[in-house]
C-alpha cells in the first residue's frame, strides 16, 4: 500500500494547476515503528457491524455493534482527529501529523512524515473511491482529493486565511466542511482540480455550533451540533429540513456516523459513549468500551 500522506504533500506543493503524478520522495521506514498495529479478533472478523472511534491519545477501536463487544486495531502516540472507510475496505486515519492507510484485514498499516508546508491535518472522509483530507497550512485551510486506488492528489482548494476546518463530510462528488470559528459550513465541488469553497450554510443557522457531519439515508447532510442536537440539511438549498435527535446539553457531540443498512446514525458523544439512533430519532442501543477514551471521530463499517 502506498502512503496518502506522502502523496497528498506532492499534489499540494506543486499546486492546484500542476497536480503531481507521482509520488514525492523517499519513505522513512523508521517512522512506521512508532505504530502499533494488533491482530483483530475472530469476533470482529466475522461480525457486520463495525463502529471505529479515534481518540486523542491516538487509539483506534473497534466496536463491535452486533455484540457490544470491543477490540484494540491501531496506536499511533498521536493525536487522531478523524477517520473513515474507504470502498476497498481500507480504513483512513488522519492525526495531526499525518494521514494513514489501513488495510482492509487491519493489520498493515503505512505511514510517512509529510512535507513541512503542511503543517497540520485536521480530518478525513471517504467516498466513492475519494478520500477528502482537511490540512492547514501557514496560508490558511485546504482540502486536498486522493484517489483511494492510485494514491495521487486529483484535487486540491486554495487555502482559506483564519480557517481551521473542523469537521468533513463526502458524497456525490461534493465534499462539505465546518469551518472554525465561523461555524459556517461549505461545500466543494471535487470532481475538478482546484475545488472552489462555496457557502452552504451560515454561521447560526444551525440549532448550535455544528461538531460533526454525515451524509445520510435521504441523501442529505446530517449536521450534530452542540447542545446534544442531530438535524437535516439540504445539500442544494442549505436549508434545515427538521432535526432528527435532540438530547439535551448533556449530549456533547464529538463525531458522527450512518450505517445504510440498518438506517441508524451513530452519535459519538464527549463521553465516549455512542449512540445509536434510529430513523425516528429514537435511541434504541448505546455502546460504551473501557478502551475508548478522549474519543475524537468515529466511522461504520457493514459487512
């Protein structure tokens, strides 16, 4: 597997006219060792519904919703601040350092020091063989497009000053992003090379600041928000089309996810527990492991 990380440095240095078509530099094996990768379960190899949470220490979980159960997949000793499933299976991990491929068995893992222009990245999403990354530079923040398959950058939006993008959703070739402080939430056209940031929703217009978002069983953006709250918006008008869950402010929302097949959206909360919430707004199961703690994204994975 080649590494995202090294890549997405390539296409974002040489710039949004002159996406690089291949890979730049020379992987550093060493950085590697400081990943530790554990074998999974033969419980969580057979089961079909998978949640994978991310935590600050850097820990990936995984829990496993048919039984509640739950088993250690990767430590990488640094913040990891978003996650997401891929269409091959593989699973994509972004930490402030770095973004990460995992493999679809979950036991190999790639990873390389990025360009020093990059400063930071804050978050990842996947979709359709498109993996969407959320990076800061001294310039501002900017998403960056990599095919899932070939590892290159496709796509790449000119950063945007005083921004820090806090929360990435994808489908449908359009990828959307929470913008920090504004609370403003956009969207990006990422089927061409230079993405333009285009406002979708303003600052307020949610029923408080948004955390989290997911694309959801009506096609439509799904937004958690502080104050314990789940909402629809529509991705063409950037309207509110009613709320879907609302749980009070002891609900702190960290993350969000949908499981297609059983039409639930999983709520991951400040306290580590998730949530799962049907299409009613009901919540009809919650999963809580001694091995998430300080969670910061989550992603589903059916089988």
């Amino acid at each position: 597997m080649r590494n995202i990380a090294l890549s997405i440095a390539c296409g974002f240095l040489c710039g949004c006219g002159g996406i690089a078509e291949s890979i730049l530099g020379t992987i550093v094996d060493s950085f590697i060792g400081d990943v530790a990768v554990y074998d999974p379960s033969p419980e969580t190899v057979s089961a079909s519904r998978l949640a994978f949470v991310t935590s600050q220490s850097g820990d990936v979980t995984c829990l496993i919703l048919n039984s509640g159960n739950s088993d250690p997949v990767a430590s990488f000793g640094v913040k990891s601040n978003g996650i997401a499933s891929g269409r091959s299976g593989d699973l994509f991990i972004s930490t402030d350092t770095g973004v990460w491929g995992l493999d679809a068995d979950w036991t190999e893992i790639d990873g390389l020091p990025v360009n020093e222009d990059l400063v930071r990245f804050d978050g990842v999403a996947a979709d359709a063989g498109m993996v969407v990354v959320a990076t800061r530079t001294d310039d501002g923040a900017a998403i960056l497009v990599v095919d899932e398959v070939s590892r290159k950058v496709v796509a790449a939006s000119a950063p945007i000053p005083g921004v820090t993008i806090t929360g990435l959703a994808v489908a449908e070739g359009t990828a959307f992003a929470i913008e920090w402080p504004s609370g403003e939430i956009v969207a990006y056209d990422i089927t061409v090379p230079s993405p333009a940031r285009t406002p979708l929703v303003g600052s307020g217009e949610t029923s408080g600041e948004p955390v989290a978002l997911v694309i959801g069983d009506t096609g439509n953006l799904f937004v958690a928000s502080t104050g314990g709250v789940v909402e629809e918006i529509d991705v063409e008008t950037g309207e509110p089309v009613g709320p879907l869950f609302s749980g009070g402010a002891f609900v702190q929302p960290v993350g969000l996810a949908f499981d297609a097949g059983e039409e639930r959206y999983l709520l991951l909360t400040a306290a580590d527990v998730v949530l799962e919430i049907d299409r009613s707004g009901r919540v009809v199961s919650s999963h809580r492991s001694e091995l998430v703690e300080d969670a910061t994204g989550i992603t589903f994975v059916g089988r």
